[in-house]
C-alpha cells in the first residue's frame, strides 16, 4: 500500500500533469520496490517515480 506522503504527491503530481494537458498512460504502484511510477505526456517519454518518503524524480526520455 502506498505511504501518505506517496499519495499526495501522486495527487499533486497527476493534477499539474493534467493542467498542462498532459495524457497519464501509466500509473502504477510497485508491491515490490514500494514506489509509484508514472508514465505520461505526448510521446510517453515523461516518467515520474515517486518514494516513500513522497520525494520524487521525473526524465524526459
């Protein structure tokens, strides 16, 4: 289960992608590694991953 802080990054994180009319392809929570992972914009080429601690770290690939 996603932390708190993990959540609300998550919520915080998808409303400025939507706001800058960017299309989410991917949100995911990984059991394994106990991150969120999100894949978004035109060409799919942003990827966000967000920490337990709800620190997070995006690349443009």
């Amino acid at each position: 289960m996603p932390t708190p802080s993990q959540m609300l990054q998550a919520i915080v994180l998808s409303q400025w992608l939507s706001n800058c009319y960017r299309p989410i392809y991917l949100f995911r929570y990984d059991e394994e590694r106990q991150e969120i992972f999100i894949v978004a914009g035109e060409e799919e080429n942003i990827e966000i991953t967000i920490y337990t601690d709800g620190k997070w770290r995006y690349e443009i690939v």
